[in-house]
C-alpha cells in the first residue's frame, strides 16, 4: 500500500506499507515522518478532509482504517475532538499554524473536481452552467487539506434548487429563542453563495457587512507573509509566497487557518458550528478575548449567526457581538446549539462523504465525493449526478 501523508514536515510519501501491519507500527511510521508523537495523532482524509476512526488496540490491523492504497492522510495534532454544539472546543492559533492547511490550501486540483462534481448537481458556482464548470475544472492547477479543505467546496446554490432533503434555501433560515425571557432569537442571516461565504459571513459579524472578503482576504495574505515561520511552505503545502497570491483568488475559499487569523486580527472569538456533526470549534478562546461572534457550516456554505431583538426581526437591529462569558452569552450559546440541532434535524446540510452519485458519462455508481474525485481523475469523467 502506497500513501501520501501531509503533516507539520510537509509531505512524504509511505510506499510499499503491508495492509496487515501492525496499527502500532503504522503509528510509529506517522511519528517518524511527521514528529508528531503517536498518541498526539489525527488522521484525516477525503474531500473536505474527515477524522480516520483509529482503534485504540495498537494491534489492530492497518486494513482496519478506512484508507485505501493511493489516499492522500492529512495528519495534524490532536488539539480538538468532536463535541455537542453547547460545549464550543477551543482552537488556538497555535493549532491554525501547526495543523494541516486550511479547506482551501492545498488541494487545488481535487477543488477544481469537486466543483465540477457539484456544478452537475446543480451547486454551480455563479450559476455557471456545468458543462462550462466541468471544463475548466479538467485545467490543471498547481500544488495540492482542517483542515479542513473547507474549502474545498462549491457553494452556490440557486434559490430555485430544491436542495437533497427536499427544503428550499428560504426554508434553512431558523431561529430560535433565547431561553432567558428577554424575547430575543438566535437567527441565521443568509451570506450569498460566491466562493467568499466565509469572509463575507465573518464581515457581517464583525463588521456588519456582506462585502467585506476582498479585504479580509488581504488580511489574510498580510498575516502569513509576515510570518513565514509559522505559516511555513510545509505547513500551507505550497510556498508561503504563493499561498498569499492564492488566498486573494475569490474563488478561493478559507478554513480553519483563516478563522484562527480573523479571530486573531478582530481580537475576538470566533464560534464555528457545523450542522453535520453538532461540533463548535472557538477560534481565539485561548487569547481571553472578551467578546465573540458565530458562524454556521452545512458542508458547503457558510452563514451568519446573529441575535435578533426578537422573533422576525429586521436584521438592522442584529446583535452580532457578544460577551465571550456570563449569563448572556450562555444563553445566546444554548439558543445557538439547539437551532444548530434543529437545522441538523432537518438534515440541513450536505453530507459530502456519504451521498450516492452516478457518472452520467459511463453511468457507474459512486459512492461520497470521494470515490467521485478518484473517478473524475482516473477517467477525466465529471458529470455526475444523484444516484
């Protein structure tokens, strides 16, 4: 079995691994190529990058990992796990500069893959049509995730495009009322689907503004040239030089390492709620900021999260910044956890490793995005539709 493996050291490439080695062993290779130690390890893999279920039976086999001969293994220290939406699991800007690159660093050509394989199930971005989407995503790109590709993925969806569960895009708009009598609602604020969802949604939070990704993406660009130390080539899996030029590409979108940095770069926290998996991961809440924001993720597109003055209120009167502790912030953080819980529920979001697409060029079954990348590259295929 031959493997790539991106870590803290860069990229290596693991060749000739026996399937029925020793997990144990297969442990200690990953602690020798990534300086990680074993029981510090994450494993990551897919697109967008998702945990490896490891067993802790060092004995176990390596067949026993659901990883497959060629897969690419994102490995990043064990800094957070996957908890409810009411517990928020800090993410320091330490694990942003030490942890796989950002859902949009580093794995350009699969990106461009996947936007064709969305472009055909009608989440094209810019209402492009798919056939043009799926062209220019054939192009070759350059280098090739927390991490996350996020951004990894394309988000636009048409108003009109019924989603997979069946609600329109108006329908995912909840809220939910705070439970400390006040009247108040936790609220959703939509963020237009143009490749820059998470720049935009953090500009309305912080600054009240949808039209703010061409400066935060400079921002971007700004912190990591100005620290090449910590936002190594290894560690962004492209040269530092060439990240910045990237990052500015509005096509381009951003993850974990750019929350971590606006957090940062706002002196605030950032709580990132993903509808999947119930999880919040809290930018920032190391540094003692004494305020915070909130973002919502449904596997492709980033929201706002706001608190309304009351049900169905105009998003004038928003409050998008809020005491990072206290009465009020544990309330607005437990109306925030059961709309996320509502919204998965209703399964909102976009389960990316698990839905069944069929190629319409050879009509072959695929299973999750994944299988879908591989087939996409393998044949040059990529149309495909729901299954």
């Amino acid at each position: 079995m031959n493997l790539r493996c991106r870590g803290p050291m860069g990229q290596k490439t693991l060749t000739g691994l026996d399937p029925n080695m020793r997990l144990g062993n297969f442990l200690e290779v990953l602690e020798r190529e990534t300086g990680l130690r074993a029981k510090e390890i994450d494993i990551l893999t897919g697109y967008p990058p998702a945990p490896v279920r490891v067993p802790h039976d060092p004995d176990s086999l390596l067949s026993c990992l659901a990883i497959s001969n060629g897969d690419t293994l994102l490995i990043r220290r064990q800094e957070t796990t996957s908890v409810a939406a009411s517990e928020p699991t800090a993410v320091t800007s330490k694990l942003a500069a030490n942890s796989p690159a950002s859902e949009g660093t580093q794995m350009d050509e699969d990106e461009q893959l996947a936007r064709a394989i969305a472009a055909s199930l009608g989440q094209d971005n810019g209402h492009q049509p798919a056939s043009a989407a799926s062209a220019s995503s054939m192009q070759p790109a350059g280098n090739t995730n927390p991490q996350h590709v996020e951004a990894a993925r394309p988000e636009q969806m048409d108003p009109q495009v019924m989603q997979s569960s069946g609600q329109s895009l108006q329908d995912k708009l909840w809220s939910v009322t705070l439970p400390d009598g006040s009247g108040r609602a936790a609220v959703r604020r939509e963020i237009a689907s143009d490749n820059s969802c998470l720049f935009n949604a953090v500009g309305y939070v912080m600054e009240r503004s949808r039209d703010r990704a061409t400066a935060l993406r400079q921002v971007i660009a700004e912190t990591v040239a100005g620290d090449p130390d910590q936002y190594s080539d290894g560690f962004l899996g492209k040269p530092n030089a060439e990240y910045c030029q990237w990052i500015q590409d509005s096509q381009k979108w951003g993850g974990a390492i750019e929350l971590a940095i606006l957090s940062r770069f706002f002196a605030r926290e950032i709580a990132a709620y993903d509808i999947q998996t119930k999880r919040c991961d809290l930018y920032g809440q190391d540094e003692d900021y004494s305020e915070r924001v909130m973002l919502i993720y449904d596997g492709l597109h980033y929201d706002a999260l706001a608190v309304a003055a009351f049900d169905k209120a105009p998003e004038e009167v928003d409050i998008t910044v809020f005491a990072s502790v206290g009465l009020e912030a544990g309330a607005i953080t437990r109306a925030a956890a059961e709309l996320v819980s509502k919204v998965h529920e209703a399964r909102q979001f976009t389960d990316t490793a698990n839905f069944t697409l069929r190629c319409k060029d050879c009509q072959l079954p695929v299973k999750g995005e994944k299988e879908a990348i591989a087939h996409a590259k393998a044949t040059g295929h990529a149309n495909f539709g729901e299954f």
